[in-house]
C-alpha cells in the first residue's frame, strides 16, 4: 500500500489517483470515504460533530484501509498525522509519500474553498503557516519519501514517486 499524506491544497487527492491508475491498483480517498459513511460533506461533520468526531471517524477508517490487505493508493486528509497511532499504522502499512509545498503556494491553492472546515473565516496564509508549523515535524517522521510538488508539475512528481516506489515496494 501506498499511502499519500501532507497539507492541504499538497496534491494528494490529484497525484492518488493519476498514481493508481499508472499501478494499476484502487485509488482511495479518505476524505470521500469519511462523507460517505457519515452521509454529510466534512465541513457539516466539523459543525455538528466537531473536530473530535471527525479525527475518531478518520482514525476508525484509517485503520480499516491499513488493515484490509488490499494492495491500494490511499490519499489521506491533512490533519491525519495528528494521532501517533495513525502514524504508527500508516508506516506499518507500506510506503508513506509527503507531498508538500511552501505556506504561500498552499495558500494560493486552497484559499478560500468552502469544503475545508479548517479555513473558514481564516485568513489562508496565516492558517497554512500555523498548520505547517505544528505538522511538518509529524509528517517528517512518519514519510519515507518527500515530494515537493511546488516545484515541479504533476507529471515530474510522478515519476519521482514511481522511482522511488520501484525501488522500495
Ligand atoms: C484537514 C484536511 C482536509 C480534511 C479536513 C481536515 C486538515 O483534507 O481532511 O478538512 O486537518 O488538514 P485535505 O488535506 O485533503 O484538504
């Protein structure tokens, strides 16, 4: 399994799927599967249920794809490096790609998407840098491979997961 984690706005959802298709195996999307066993959009979860409901459901499906045996790419949520079990599972579970990118350029990608609870009423760049600050040390200790995808398109990020991939799987 192949698991793509790091910030918002990083690629993780576009790069999961074009890297699924190329290996031929299921591209899942955390995020997708969240809404759909909650049956509500993620910024309705964070309303109603707050953050906590949400990291427990994330945590709960996290550990189903990680334990299912199926050869997969998982695309995870931002905040999934938060729990250290999550962590631990998700270095156990196969390789773990970083796709990262500077505050500025994360900010100019997301700034202002409804669907990201996390922005709401914030200014983006301020919120990216925070959010780089408190995660970048939890995504470097659990990645095996870092990507950063501000500096080169969609296509060269590939190749340089595939690489690494072909020689590590
Ligand atoms: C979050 C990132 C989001 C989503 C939720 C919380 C975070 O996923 O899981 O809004 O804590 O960074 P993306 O990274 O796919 O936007």
């Amino acid at each position: 399994m192949i698991t793509l984690v790091g910030p918002m706005g990083a690629g993780k959802s576009t790069i999961g799927r074009r890297l699924a298709a190329r290996l031929a195996v299921p591209c899942v999307d955390l995020d997708a599967e969240i809404v759909k066993q909650s049956g509500k959009p993620i910024p309705r979860i964070f309303e109603e249920e707050g953050e906590c409901a949400f990291r427990a459901l994330e945590g709960a499906l996290l550990h189903d794809f990680c334990t299912d045996g199926t050869p997969k790419v998982l695309a995870t949520g931002g905040g999934v490096v938060l729990s250290a079990p999550n962590r631990q599972r998700l270095q156990e579970s196969g390789l773990v790609i970083w796709l990262d990118a500077p505050p500025e350029v994360l900010a100019r990608r997301i700034g202002g998407d409804a669907n990201r609870p996390l922005l709401r009423g914030v200014n983006p760049l301020a919120k990216a840098k925070e959010l780089d600050r408190q995660r970048r040390p939890l995504y470097e200790a659990c990645a095996d491979m870092r990507v950063d995808t501000s500096s080169m398109g969609v296509g060269r990020a590939m190749y340089e997961i595939l690489e690494f991939v072909s020689k590590h799987q």
